[in-house]
C-alpha cells in the first residue's frame, strides 16, 4: 500500500513540472521585457547628454521626425487590440506577450525618430519624441487580466 502512495504521489509531481511557464511565470517576464525596454529609453536620453549633434540644425528635418514618431506611437494600440483579440479567440496566452512586445517596440521606434532629430537635424525639441515614446511605453504597461482572459481564466 505504501509503494503505491509514493508512485502516485510521485506521478503528480512530475506532471506539476511541465515545461509550460505559469500565468504568473508569462507576466514576470513581460514585466522585466516592460522594464527593459522603459530602461533602453532612459539611456538613450542619457547618451545624448554626454555625446553633442555635430550636424548643423535643420529645424524641418527635426520637426518632421518628432511628428513622424506620432505614427509609431499611435498605431501600437491598434496593432495590440488587434493581437490581443486574436490572442483571447485562440486561448493562446503567448500571443499576449506578442502583442504587448510589439507595442513596446512601435513605442521604442517613436523614442528612436527622437534620437534621428538629435543627431541628424540638431533639433531642440527631440525631447518631444521621447516623451511620446515614453508615454506610449508608460501606457502599455502589463496588465495580467490580458493573459488571465487568453488562458480562458476569471480575472
């Protein structure tokens, strides 16, 4: 009777420690992906500090680069809508880290264009793209209801 309690007991433990990461497990790492990309944003603000533009100021070529990384920004709500939709319809709770990292990188593209105008055009105003950039990254903040609903749990 023992030996029978222990193989059972054993059984159960072994299918416990499948290879399939935990809800928690997936909103850990989008939190840390989160934070590493915020992160990346902040060290490009404080690379421009220490590195001057050599470029002479072309007001224009700025002020179209800041306004081009609206367009970034703008459209990763869209593009994580539409994954999150298709994520929650196949209870696939990957698919949530997908959408959530390709919003973080459309967001991290505005900050990029920030970073264009500094150094190409010297504009004075390349702050403004990495505060939209930023401000998209702050938005896009993980939400684990987003990975509950995709794996068909109450939240």
């Amino acid at each position: 009777m023992k030996g029978n309690y222990w193989r059972r007991n054993w059984r159960q433990r072994r299918n416990m420690n499948s290879d399939q990461p935990t809800i928690n497990d997936r909103y850990r790492t989008m939190l840390i992906l989160w934070f590493a990309i915020a992160m990346s944003v902040v060290l490009w603000l404080v690379f421009i500090q220490f590195i001057p533009a050599t470029n002479p100021a072309n007001l224009k070529l700025g002020f179209l680069l800041i306004c081009l990384g609206l367009v970034p920004m703008s459209s990763s709500f869209l593009v994580k809508q539409v994954l999150l939709g298709r994520a929650i319809e196949r209870q696939d709770a990957m698919l949530v880290q997908r959408a959530y990292v390709t919003a973080w990188a459309l967001c991290e593209a505005a900050a990029l264009l920030g970073l264009l105008a500094y150094f190409l055009a010297a504009s004075p105003k390349y702050y403004v793209a990495f505060a939209i950039g930023s401000a998209g990254i702050l938005l896009h903040f993980p939400q684990k209801k987003d990975l509950l609903a995709a794996s068909g749990q109450e939240f």
